[in-house]
C-alpha cells in the first residue's frame, strides 16, 4: 500500500485553493468536494497524466465536466 501513496502529490490547501473553493464549479459541490476540485484544477498544469479521482458520483461529474479523466466511479 505504501507504494501506492508515493504515486500521489500533496496540494496544500492555502489561499488560492481556498478562493476557487468558493466559486462556481458545473454542479453543486460541498466545502471538502470544493477544495479537493479547486486543488486539481490549481494542479492541472503541472502534470500531464493527472486523474481525478473519487467514488462520488456528483463529484466525478463535475470533474468530467471540466475535462478530467475520473477513476473510482464508474
């Protein structure tokens, strides 16, 4: 499982990923779905192979809607 985890990267949630949090994204999201949004979308740009993943339906459909590759849903 350990190496699983060094496959991913940390976003700290500071200002920038706070301000996107609080605008509108394609569906309605909660708080933790926002910030978790907000950190892909402020991440994007530095990885090219970056996948979105989450097993909430509402999420994964507002991740698709702003063109991310979705794991975890179906």
């Amino acid at each position: 499982m350990l190496e699983a985890v060094d496959g991913f990267s940390l976003v700290p949630i500071g200002r920038p990923v706070l301000e996107r949090a609080a605008e509108p994204f394609p569906t309605t999201l909660g708080s933790l779905d926002a910030i978790h949004m907000a950190s892909a979308l402020l991440v994007r740009a530095d990885f090219d192979d970056l996948v979105f993943a989450t097993h909430d339906e509402e999420l994964a459909l507002a991740a698709r809607a702003e063109g991310f590759r979705v794991h975890g849903t179906r």
